[in-house]
C-alpha cells in the first residue's frame, strides 16, 4: 500500500506509461535491414528518443530509452543505432539500450556516418572526429577552416576503401583517406552550397543534392558530370535512387513535394506533390523493391509503391500524427481504446491505445467537400480553421454522424462522421445572422445528447441554439432572445435529456428544460467561468472560474456542494474519474491536480514540463490521456489505483509538487539516483491492521468456515463418508511411525515403562491427557487461556469434537477441565475477539454434554455465568447494527 505524504515525489495515482501519435521529426530516417529476419526497418528520431518501424506493415518494433536531450542526428549500421544530443553520441544496441558513449567534441555534433568498425561524426566547429566504436577511442580527429570548407554532408563511395567525400557549405568537394590521413582530391563543386551527398547505383557516381536546387549526377573518379537537373522548389533535402531496374531518382524538397526523374532520359517524369505537410526530411528507395519511404517534420511516415504506370508514386501505407500540437482531447467510446484528438493543424484524429493499425484521420475541415476532392485540399481557398472544442456520441453513429465540432472565430459548426473517417453531411449554422460575417459572431461550446440525436451549440452572442442531428434542421433555441447576456462560455445536457445546464460571461448559470426550453433556475456565480464539464452519471456539474476556481454544482439539489481552489493559472480542462470520485485539472501553472469529490480536497498533484491543454478520463478508468503545449503527442497515465492500493490523504496547504517527465521520456541517472534516495526517505510505511480495532468492535476470526461452521453435523458427514465395504487390510502393511493427531503432524515420543508398574489394567491411566487437556487444566491456576484457544484453532473439526469428548470423566476427563473449558469460552467473549468460534465450540460443547452439565451444581453456575455474558455482548451487536441500519436507509431516502 502506497501512502501519500509530504515527502512523497511526483503522483500518487498516476505514473507515465506511453506517448500516442508521435512518429517522426525533422531529421532524415534511417534504413536498416535484418538478415535473420529478412526484413527491413526503419528508424525515426521523435524528441529524446527513437522508434524502430518494421516496414512490412509500419507496425513499432521498439522504443529506445530516453537521452537527456532531444537528438540531433541520427545513423545506424548493421549492429548498432547512433544518436547524437548536444556535444555527445550514444550507440545503441537491440534499439533500445546505450551501450557505448563517445565523448570529445566541443560543439554540438550534427553529421553522422557508421564506416565498418569506426563512426565519423561532425560537429558544429567543423570539427571531424573518427571513433573506434567498440573501444570508444578517438581513431582519428580532422579540423577544418570554416571559412574556407565548412562540412554539409558526407558519404563512403561504394568500392573506394577508407576514403571518405566530404561536401561543403562553399560547395566544393573533398575526397581523404582517413586511415592515412591523406586529402586525395578537391572537387571545385557548382558555386552553391551542398546539402546531400549519394551513392548511385553505379560504381563511381555519386549524386549531388545543392542549396539552388540543382542535382548533378557527377563520375568522381574522372571528375566528370554526367547530368544535370533543376527543381524550382528550392535545396534539395534529399535523394534517393530505384535499384529494382528502374533508372528513376527521387529528390525531395523543403515544401514537401517529390520529384521523380529518369536517368536514362534525362528528364522529370513525375511530380509527387505535397507527400508532407512540411520538408522531405528523408527520402529512400527500398533495395531491389519498388517502395519508397519518406519522412517529415509534420510527423508522418509515408510508404509509396511504384506499381502504376508513368512511374507515379502511390499510398501504400502510413502512420501520420499531428503536424502542430493538440487542443482538445477525449475518449470517444465506453471501451476507453479511441482518442479523439483536434490538433492546431485543422485535423481530427483518432488515436488508438491498442495498437497504430487502428488510428484514423478524419481529415482537415472544409467548407465545400466536392471540390476539395476535384482540386486538393492546398487549393480550397475556404478551408476551416482550427476546431477548438467538440463533442461526440457513438449511440446512433453508425446511422448518422456523431461528431460536432466548433472552429476558431466560425459562427458554423461542422459535424463528422467517426466511421466513415471523414466530414459529416452538416453545416450547421443559425438563420438569424443571415450568413453576416462582419458580425464577429462564434460558436464556443457544444455537447450531443446521449441518445445522439441532438446538438446544443451555445454561441459567444448569447444564444444556445438547438439541431437535430440526422436532418440539421434548427429544433429551437433557449430564452426569449438569448440564453445569456455575453458569450456562453459551456453547455451540457444531461443524461435523461431532460435538462440543460448553460455557463455564460454574465456570471450566471442557468438550467433549462430540454424539450420546453423554459428556464428552471438561474444561480449567480462570484466570477466569470471559462468553461463547463457535465458528468452524467452522478450529475455534478464542474465550472471553471477565471478567478482559478472551480466550483462543483449538484444538478439534483441545484447548490454548489464544493469549491477548489488553488490554480495559480487559467484552468485549461477538467475531466471526471469514471465513478465521479475525482476531478482532475490542469492550468496554465503547468499542474495536474486531482480532487476528491466526497472528501472534498486535493488528494494529488504534480507538474508537467509543458503546461497540459486538454485532459480525458478512460471510460473504464485505466488511463488518464493528456495533451501539453507545444507537444505534438498524447500522452496515457495509467491509473496506479487499480492495480495496488493506495491510501489518499489530503495534502497540505504547503505541499511543494515536483515535475514529473512526460510518458515515452525518462530523466538522467543523476535524477534518477536522486530520486530512489528521496522514495527511500518518505513515509511509505505498509499499513499493518491491528487484531482488534476497537475494543467496543467485535471481532472475527477470519478462519475458513469448514473449520468451524460443520461443528454441529460431523455425526452426519461421517454417516455420507462411511464406506459401502469395510477397508480391506493390505498384504504387507507398512510401518507408520505414530503421530500425534492435529493439523500440524508431530511424531509421538514412546513412553518407556517404569519398573514398579502395576500389572493391573487402570482405565484412568490408559487414557492419555493431550496437549489441550493440560493447558486448561493448568490455565485454572493462571487464569490465562490464550493457549488452548490457540491450539483449538490449529485443529480441525474432527480433531476438535474428539477433544471435547475427552473432557468428559466417563472418557478419562474431569468436572475441573469442563468448568476450565467454559471459563475459557467467557474470556473470548470478554476479549470480544474469535466470536464465531466461541459460539460453535459452545454449541459442540452443549451438544455433547448437557445432560451431564445439568447434574453437577458447579457446571450450571458457570454455564449460567457464560449465558450472561453470551446475552450482553449479543444486545451490544444488535444495537450496532440496528444503528448502522437506521443510517444506511436514511443515506438512501433522504436528500442531502
């Protein structure tokens, strides 16, 4: 059990557990191929660490572990990935763990290339350093004038041993030999800076990426270009050359269009336009295969299949997540599997927790859908701006659509259609305007009933208006003109359909009736809200102030049941746990809070580097899903609740949260050693329960019920366990060695006859006193009888009638023993402790001898006596639970 304390570092229910919709930067991919496998991958950098790709269905293979900055390079050999950050590179093995760091330059390293046993690397001084990759030494170091050579790219020609082609920012070229140290040759180059080097696939020939644009295909060994080719799209970021037969060449360009050109007839045959959002940061051709990988910064890896003819480039498959971060996130479905997400790139998402084969775009929102597929989304000159809020329903959306979205500074509100994948057949948009866009007139809030029939859309003139959503048509609006006196700034309806809950800029909250639209009651609140969330379930009604506060409404009582404060920013989003325990916040002060609704206080919190902008609570409660600033992803916590117990307290007013990292990134050693020494110095102390709670409380034994509850009717269950045919004795019997009876076996000790016995047979003396029989015969002198009822609970129900038979003097027993026994049942009533068992070896007890206990004035005192005791402690647990009674039922018919 984890308990919460002032010590206690990060959160208490939450801890990271991965990133979603994050696939590639703005560095160039990287291609490897595994021959065990057979198979190739492809490598992406995404912030501080790297993902791994098969590229057979694009499907993540491996995460690597973090770095302690964002990678500024990236290569990869046949054993090991490199990355470089800042001045240092870490390679990597089984794509995942660093296993050697190189150590040695002075600037920050931007250039990589894995060369046999060695890597080149290239830092920002232009500075080479030539590393021995299994001894971590410096093999060789190359300074160079940056005025004069400064290092834009490199390459190892094929078949030309240890040398080595450097290209230069002045645009002339090197040829060294870095094992003798020697410089070869020096290209004058083309008068224009060289951003990419490439091997072709013949021998010899190596093509030339340019800052104007131009690609020479130049013969290195006779200094002699072969071709020259022009794109008007600016450097070239890229190339690429088929080798399955096909004489084409793909550059790439810093607006995301490919260019594809033939060798053999020296000319453009295809243009693929807008493969990206933004630059072609990598570009490769697949070795002997017609597919073509490209990667960009508007984090999207595309596969294309050259399978057509004319040589275009076709969509095979992709893994695409937001070019500019998220600003509003939520579950769509009760499963918790799907993650709505609207980024600022116009785009709405789905982003799946299962696995990346499931996510789907639903596109960029347009205001004409037909032309938008005759000339490309780049050429509708209306498209909409970013959605800033939306709602969804599954109930009827495999009929009609269930998404309705509100976009920046749009009076029209657009609905989606989650199984199609696409824009919906609405647009909705109020006739009283009359289509008058100087008016300055938005939507800002939306909600769909839960039967998905219907759409509230609330406005910043004042108005909720009110849509069917099959049809489109207007159903009505709330108020006589307007519902409030400024922009409303949420609307919810609850899940009945029967009333609807409005927040406006007016400082007022109003509830009206769903179908009637009259108003039911208006409450007036201490500052203006931000905005609104509705948790059906429970009916509590969380509102935002801009004063940071946040008040909890009970839409059953129509009061305020709590209010919260200590946002120190504007609150962002709230989402409820599924139960409608918890709120969670997150603010502009970069803090996740979690509020305990019954207790009524804080009982987590914790920072993010990136201030959170959207929060959504799973369905099923296993995972809390965020979206940050400047964070092009979507980040699960899971809900550490679920799968240990953990003890929440209230924190203190003075409680200091510390920065948790964002899932999918980890600190530094010296964080983490840090960390374990603060964990070991907090309170996480197991909470041990007492065996009696209270002395007023009785207690249990918490032992099994066949132990106790057949006590009664053992004489029955030997009758149904008695065999049809007596046992049959074994031919050769074996030798037992003799045990004493009970649920712990103990050998009996043989008993060594004394010489001056009596031959006389003594019934007395045959009968052998146990264990139990002399604790309580001793327990008579001491008063203490904890140790027969120890043992009595060790034995079993057969053993323990046998004991109690053996009280008895017709088996050996004695009056004195019985009236112990009877003693020891009234100190475990007295104790209040083992009550079941006390009540079943009484019942045993009287069972087997009340006749005799009825003759003997010394027995029926102290029966008389336990009888006394037996009737209080029973009227005492009646009246605890007549109380507890008494209040469960007033908890379930009253309104509190």
């Amino acid at each position: 059990m984890i308990s919460m304390s002032t010590g206690k570092k990060g959160s208490v229910i939450f801890s990271g557990f991965r990133a979603l919709g994050l696939y590639s930067n703005h560095l160039a991919h990287v291609l490897r191929f595994h021959k065990k496998h057979r198979e190739f991958y492809v490598i992406t950098a995404v912030g501080q660490c790297f993902h791994t790709y098969n590229v057979k269905k694009l499907g993540i293979v491996a995460v690597s572990n973090a770095l302690p900055e964002d990678i500024s390079s990236l290569a990869a050999d046949r054993m090991l990935v490199y990355a470089a950050y800042g001045k240092l590179v870490s390679a990597f093995a089984k794509n995942k763990e660093v296993v050697h760091t190189y150590t040695g330059h002075q600037a920050d390293v931007h250039l990589m290339l894995p060369f046999g046993d060695h890597l080149i690397s290239v830092d920002k001084d232009n500075v080479v350093i030539i590393w021995d990759v299994e001894s971590e030494d410096t093999y060789l170091q190359i300074s160079y004038d940056k005025a004069s050579f400064e290092v834009s790219a490199l390459m190892h020609p094929s078949t030309y041993l240890n040398k080595i082609l450097f290209g230069s920012s002045q645009g002339s070229l090197q040829l060294w030999n870095i094992k003798s140290n020697k410089l070869l040759f020096t290209f004058p180059g083309w008068a224009s800076a060289v951003t990419v080097l490439q091997q072709t696939p013949a021998v010899d020939v190596v093509g030339v990426g340019l800052a104007s644009g131009q690609i020479i295909i130049h013969n290195i060994r006779f200094d002699e270009t072969l071709m020259k080719f022009r794109q008007d799209w600016g450097p070239v970021t890229a190339l690429s050359f088929r080798t399955d037969g096909h004489p084409i060449m793909a550059s790439g360009s810093p607006i995301g269009h490919i260019g594809l050109w033939d060798l053999e007839e020296k000319k453009l045959v295809s243009q693929m336009r807008d493969a990206h959002a933004t630059a072609i940061a990598g570009l490769t051709f697949l070795q002997n295969e017609p597919l073509l990988i490209t990667n960009g910064a508007d984090n999207a890896i595309r596969v294309w299949i050259f399978d057509v003819a004319g040589g275009d480039g076709r969509l095979l498959r992709h893994r695409i997540g937001h070019s500019a971060p998220p600003t509003k996130i939520q579950h769509h479905d009760q499963s918790g599997l799907h993650i709505l997400s609207a980024g600022q790139d116009g785009t709405l998402q789905s982003f799946s927790t299962v696995h990346e084969r499931f996510n789907k775009s639903l596109g960029h929102g347009t205001l004409n859908k037909t032309k938008v597929k005759k000339k490309g989304l780049r050429n509708d000159m209306e498209k909409l701006t970013v959605i800033t809020t939306f709602a969804s329903e599954t109930a009827r959306q495999s009929d009609w659509d269930g998404i309705i979205a509100c976009h920046r500074g749009f009076l029209m509100t657009t609905t989606w259609n989650y199984q199609k994948g696409s824009m919906g057949a609405h647009r909705l948009e109020p006739e009283r305007f009359n289509k008058n866009r100087s008016l300055n007139v938005h939507a800002t809030a939306v909600d769909i009933t839960s039967c998905g029939n219907f759409a509230v859309i609330a406005l910043s003139s004042g108005h909720i208006d009110v849509y069917n959503m099959q049809s489109g048509f207007h159903r009505g609006h709330y108020g006589e003109d307007k519902a409030h006196a400024g922009p409303v700034r949420g609307v919810a309806v609850d899940g009945l359909n029967q009333l609807t809950v409005s927040v406006g800029a007016d400082c007022l909250l109003k509830i009206w009736k769903f179908k009637s639209k009259e108003e039911l009651h208006t409450h007036s609140l201490p500052a203006a809200p931000a905005s609104s969330r509705l948790h059906r379930d429970s009916g509590m009604l969380a509102i935002a102030l801009d004063d940071f506060s946040i008040h909890i409404l009970d839409m059953e009582t129509r009061r305020i049941v709590r209010r919260f404060s200590g946002h120190r920013g504007q609150i962002n989003d709230m989402t409820f746990s599924p139960d409608g325990r918890w709120l969670i916040t997150a603010s502009m002060d970069c803090a996740i809070r979690t509020w305990d609704l019954p207790s009524g206080s804080l009982v987590d919190c914790f920072l993010v580097d990136g201030a959170a902008v959207s929060l959504s609570m799973s369905p099923t409660g296993n995972f809390l899903a965020s979206s940050h600033v400047d964070g092009l992803g979507v980040y699960l916590w899971s809900n550490n609740t679920l799968c240990s117990m953990v003890s929440l307290r209230p924190l203190p007013a003075d409680y200091e949260p510390t920065v948790i990292m964002l899932p999918g990134t980890c600190p530094s050693k010296e964080t983490e050693e840090e960390e374990v020494l603060d964990v070991d110095s907090s309170e996480m102390a197991e909470y041990i329960s007492p065996a009696q709670l209270d002395e007023h409380l009785v207690t249990l034994s918490l032992l099994p019920d066949s132990r106790w509850k057949n006590l009664l009717h053992l004489d029955i269950i030997k009758k149904k366990n008695k065999p049809k045919e007596p046992p049959k004795l074994p031919k050769a019997a074996p030798f037992f060695i003799p045990t004493i009876p009970g649920l712990v076996p103990q050998f009996a000790l043989p008993i060594t006859p004394s010489e001056d016995q009596s031959k006389v047979v003594n019934l007395g003396v045959l009968a052998q006193k146990s264990t139990f029989y002399l604790q309580l015969e001793n327990a008579l002198d001491s008063n203490s009888y904890e140790e027969p009822v120890k043992l009595l609970r060790e034995l079993g129900p057969s053993a323990i009638e046998t004991e109690l038979r053996a009280l008895s003097p017709d088996m050996g027993g004695d009056v004195r023993v019985m009236q112990s026994f009877l003693k020891m049942i009234s100190s475990i009533l007295q104790s209040k402790r083992d009550f079941d068992l006390a009540q079943a070896y009484l019942a045993l007890f009287l069972k087997l001898h009340l006749r005799f206990i009825a003759d003997q004035p010394e027995l029926m005192k102290e029966a008389e006596s336990v009888s006394a005791n037996l009737e209080e402690m029973w009227m005492s647990m009646q009246t605890l639970l007549n109380q507890n009674i008494c209040l469960l039922s007033y908890i379930k018919s009253a309104l509190l």
